[in-house]
C-alpha cells in the first residue's frame, strides 16, 4: 500500500525503484491469512516492501493448527517453510515452482505419487489445465504438493478444484485496497501512525465480514460468496452517518440493517476466476492496449487432466473435470 512520502516514513520503509526511476511513494507490504470460506483476516503483519512474502510468511505460522489446510502459492514453496507449516500440524497445499522435480517413491491410484520435500512426506499432483473460450485456448500444467495423503478420501481431482479457493484471498486485498480505500494513498506520516490506519483498517474490514458471514448464517443454503462487500461496507458508513442504533440493547440483531441489505441484493453464484494478473493503475492511460489485456466477458470451458508419470518419463491423462463458467 501507498504511504506518504514523508521523512519518518522513508527512514522506515525505504522507496523503491521502477522502471522510470524511484517510485513516487514509499510502500507497506501487507501479507494476510485469509479465510477462504468467508474471506475473514486470521491474521496479518506488515512492514517494509525490502521484507519479502516468504519472509513475513513466517510471521503468520503462529495462526496455523491442527484442523488447517494452507493454501499457498509457488513463491511460498521452499523445503524449509513447508516444513514449519507442516510442524504446526496443519495441512498445507502448495504449487510448486516448474523447475522442481520431486522422485517418485510411491503412486497412488488416481495418478497422484508420494515423495519428500525437506523430510516432509507429501502427496504430489500433476495436472493439465486448459481454458477455451470463443477468443482461443490456453493451456498450462500444474503441480500441487500437499500434506493430505489420503488419496481415497481426497481424490486428486478434488484437491486440484481446492487450489482454486486460493483466489478468494485476492478478493480480499482487492476489498481492503479497492473497495475501502479507492486506491488511495494512506495518510500518516509516521510509522506508529501508520500502524494505527493499517490495523483501523483491518478491523472495519473484519467487522463487515462478520456482520456479511451472520447474515448468511441466517438464510439457509446462502454462501458467503454472494454476499456484495461494497453493499455491506455502503450500509455501514449509512449507519455512521445517521447515527442509527449507536446504543445497543439488551438483544442483539446478528443480521441488522448491513445483513439485511447485503441479503436483499445478493450476487450470482461465484465463477472460478479464469482472467490473468492485471496492473490496476498503470503509467499511461494508453497502457492497456499495449498490454493487450481484454476486459471481456466470455462463457469459458475448464478441462482438468489429472497426469501421471510412467516408468519412461512421458505423462499421461489420469482422469479430467470439465466446467462450464
């Protein structure tokens, strides 16, 4: 996130460069836990952009337990933190880099195989994924690492629609950069100032996720997916500005009138994302035509092959999900 570009602050976080020379503000790398169920902050650290993913990473495994399943990127796939994930008891399902090449010490039947990553004994997935739309097709493979070794309870296909929940911790971001702060830049000029507006911020955005996942818990068969973060976070500043309800009584309404406005304007069920990585805010108002980045919608297909390595090397179709979005 963009801070001021004050004395305090620079001194703090430092500024980046960028291919035009040094970036125009200092940044704060926030790196979250995120539920993918209700999108809820488990929790959070931030600090210097210098301070990398991985290495904040570290900071958040004191959330992790028993009961968990993380899901993490390829840029979270090294031995040694998997290996901390793994030592906190929960469950981990991770893509790993392409120029990885796990051995083989056991194959399962639904074209999974069993190898070790840092001492750690995971379940290795390989799958084919393409997505065909009326504009063309694209392919690409993928391979998942997970603690979850139970291959007939957890067939791999499953495993490989799971990964896909991964997304919803950008809807999160998306919420708390987009949503709430309209891309604006922070505004404290010190560091324990900014620390403030980050955790003020995390909170009302905490807050409006409980206040969306009650309201849904209300209404049977309602997923929390459909629930419009921009309704919720529109009737809470309504409730501010009319000072409505600021007392409570005795008997808590867990829907109230935020609840009740998110469930009377609900979304369609959500669909898999399937649009690549954008800039939001590029240099040049012409920029998105030179990126060639379209911002239409089509009816996409997702084929799935699940591939298994042969004694030869070659990989062969193991087994295939096909979704209409």
């Amino acid at each position: 996130m963009d801070v001021p570009d004050s004395p305090a602050n620079l001194r703090y976080l430092g500024k980046h460069r960028g291919g035009h020379g040094g970036a125009g503000y200092p940044q704060v790398r926030l790196v979250a836990l995120v539920a993918c169920g209700t999108r809820a902050v488990i929790d959070a650290v931030f600090g210097p952009r210098a301070q990398g993913e991985s290495t904040q990473a570290h900071r958040l495994l004191r959330s992790l337990g028993a009961g968990m399943i993380v899901l993490v990127d390829r840029g979270f796939d090294a031995n040694v933190f998997l290996a901390k994930v793994a030592g906190t008891k929960a469950d981990f399902l991770v893509r790993l880099k392409s120029n990885r090449r796990p051995p083989v010490l056991a194959r399962y039947r639904d074209g999974s195989y069993l190898c070790l990553l840092g001492g750690v004994q995971v379940r290795i997935i390989e799958c084919q994924i393409t997505i065909a739309t009326t504009e063309g097709k694209r392919t690409g493979v993928y391979r998942l690492a997970t603690t979850v070794g139970d291959a007939r309870r957890y067939p791999a296909l499953e495993i490989v629609k799971l990964y896909h929940e991964r997304w919803e911790v950008e809807s999160a971001y998306f919420a708390l950069k987009s949503t709430m702060l309209g891309g604006r830049v922070l505004r404290s000029t010190s560091p324990t100032g900014l620390a403030q507006e980050i955790y003020a911020l995390l909170t009302v955005y905490q807050v409006l996720r409980i206040a969306i996942t009650d309201a849904c818990d209300t209404s049977p068969d309602t997923n929390p997916d459909r629930a419009s973060f921009t309704i919720a976070l529109e009737a809470a500043r309504d409730q501010v500005v009319k000072a409505t309800n600021v007392i409570a009584g005795t008997v808590i309404d867990l829907v109230g009138a935020i609840g009740r406005q998110v469930l009377d304007d609900l979304m369609p069920a959500r669909r898999p994302r399937t649009g690549p990585r954008a800039v939001k805010r590029p240099l040049s108002r012409y920029a998105y035509r030179s990126l060639r980045i379209s911002r239409s919608t089509y009816k996409a297909t997702i084929n799935i092959d699940i591939l298994a390595p042969t004694r030869a090397g070659p990989l062969k179709s193991a087994g295939q999900w096909v979704l209409a979005a």
